[in-house]
C-alpha cells in the first residue's frame, strides 16, 4: 500500500482482491483529547506497587488493540511486572450491571492508582458509580459521545470530574465529505444501527447535518437492531440486521458502518460485503481487510499509547487537573 501526503490530507491507496482500497482523513479534522495540566512538578517514575484497573466493555476489537496498544506502552516507559507494576484486567461483557458488582468487590478500596476504561457501556456504568469520587481517575477511551453521556458539557470545555479521555469519533461531517468524494452523486445512505446511546447520537447528528444546504436531497435510510448484550453479542446482531441490509440494498448508494459494538466488528462488516452490491464505508483499517470498500478511522493504537501517556503521570504521582487540548498526531491517518 502506498501513501501520498500534501498539505490537507494524508491519502493511502492499495488493491485488495481486485478492489481499490482508499483510506482518507483531513489533517483539519482534529482529534480532541482530553490531556492533564499539571499542579506539581514532574515527579521521577517510581512503578514498585503501583497497579490499574483495566476494565473492558467487552474483550473484543476495538478495546483489546486500544488496551494492548496502552499496556505496551506502559511497558516501554518502565511500568513492568519486574519493575513491581501490575494491573488487573475485566470485562463486562456490555453487561453494564456487571460494573456494580465489580466496583463493590473489586476495585473500590483496592488501592488501585488509576482506573482505564473502554467503550460506552464501561464509561456510563462507572459514571453512574464513581463520578467525583476522590482518589479514582479514570482515563477512558473509545467513547462516540462524551457529551451525550455527560462526560463534558462540550467538545471545547474541560471536564469538570475524575474522567479523562483521548477522543474517538472522527467528525461526522469530515465522513461525509469522505463519502462524496468517492460517490460524487451519492443520494441515499444506507445506515443500520445497534440500539445502543453511541449510535443513536450518531443517527441524531447524521440526520442534523444532512439538514443543511450543502446535503440537500440526499436521504439517510435508518435502521434499528436491539442492542444484544454479552461477548457474543454482536453476531448474533449482525445477523440481525441482514435483511435490513437487503431490504435497503436496492434503495441506497453507500453504508456506513455504525459507531458501536456491532458495527466495529468482523461479523458486520463481512456480513455486509457479502450481502450487498453497494460500497461500505468502515470505521478502522481492519474494515478494508474484512472486506469494507474504504474507511475514515481515527488511529486506534495510537489511542491507547496516548492514554498510556495520561496514566503515566497520574502513576507518577502528579496531582492533575483536567482541561481540554486540541491533538492531532500525523499517524492517525
């Protein structure tokens, strides 16, 4: 796969089982991430005791590369189990009762130093328990909607709790543009969702933005699979979803893969090439490879390596305040 770089955008072009591959992401759409401002100076690192929690919504792509991608760079920076770093891993299984029962045994008064999160259900079940608790930063990841959960008030404000985050979502009309430039007439989107808040917000901003004069005529088709909790859960919705899929297959021009736990996973996404004739737009560069037309993703590996970065200065014992800093790192694209 080859890769050209100009001044706006970072385009790659390769061809996979005869079909041509186009990966594009503006460099103007910035990732947002939550960073810390420090009160303290730097401290030098001190891993002997120090220990996390990392708390999956599920054991699947897209938390496991984030969480690997974070622990390894943990490693890189001295925080190793010979070094007397250790952390304790869960999974929710997207059962987000699952949080209460692991908050109350398992983590709460534990001594942990830090608590890494991944993924909507994880995120809004700790909300729920632990928002301003003191002595538990939380550092999430993989999160669509920070603000629909309450997280921030607004992608340009600091967060005013003990959660931090590296941004997700590439915005929504950057996608778009995306998808015009590879179908120049595009009329109809084709969008099936799993019921779950990421994607519902998702919908909302799609059919707001479609509202403006630049996408005048063009229509989103939405259809909507109830969310199926447990490890396994997404196949069982990608399988329902097919027949969405045929049902819209002769109406539409494009899919877009949906921003949640069935659109981000192998079964979807093969399920979908296999069933229809029409181009699918992904959310990560795995997608071309199970068989999606072409992707806009954020980096998700260099998510986690960000996030391992957060958690190594609260690690290091620095007392922080969160605010927002704008991040864009050319690798993401």
């Amino acid at each position: 796969m080859g890769k050209f770089r100009c001044a706006d955008s970072v385009i790659a072009l390769g061809l996979c089982q005869n079909i041509v591959i186009l990966e594009f992401c503006s460099r103007s759409s910035i990732l947002v991430v939550v960073l810390l401002i420090l009160l303290t100076p730097a401290i030098q690192a001190d891993t002997k005791g120090k220990k996390i929690a990392v708390i999956d919504s599920q054991n699947s792509f897209p938390y496991s590369t984030v969480r690997d991608a974070m622990l390894e760079e943990l490693s890189a920076h001295g925080f190793t189990k010979e070094a007397g770093f250790t952390y304790d891993y869960f999974s929710l299984g997207h059962y987000s009762g699952t949080a209460k029962n692991l908050w109350k045994h398992k983590i709460q008064n534990k001594g942990y130093d830090a608590i890494f999160l991944t993924g909507t259900v994880a995120v809004t079940a700790f909300r729920e328990i632990a928002w301003m608790s003191p002595g538990y930063p939380f550092i999430y990841a993989i999160v669509t909607d920070p603000v629909g959960l309450g997280l921030i008030a607004h992608h340009d404000r600091a967060p005013t709790g003990n959660f931090s985050s590296v941004a997700y979502q590439v915005p929504i009309d950057k996608r778009l543009d995306f998808v015009r430039q590879l179908i120049p007439g595009v009329k109809n989107i084709g969008f099936v969702y799993a019921d779950m808040l990421q994607s519902q917000s998702y919908r909302k901003w799609l059919e707001k933005l479609l509202q403006k004069k630049e996408w005048e005529g063009v229509i989103l088709h939405a259809r909507k699979v109830s969310f199926i909790p447990s490890e396994g859960g997404h196949r069982r919705m990608a399988q329902e979803a097919k027949h969405y899929i045929q049902e819209l297959d002769p109406i539409v021009d494009v899919f877009l893969s949906s921003s949640d736990q069935m659109g981000v996973q192998k079964p979807y996404v093969e399920m979908v090439a296999k069933t229809t004739t029409k181009p699918l737009i992904g959310l990560s560069l795995a997608d071309v490879e199970w068989g999606a037309t072409a992707t806009m993703y954020a980096d998700i590996e260099g998510i986690g390596q960000q996030a391992a970065h957060m958690l190594e200065r609260i690690l290091n014992g620095e007392q922080l305040k969160p605010s927002f800093l704008n991040f864009q790192r050319s690798s993401a694209l």
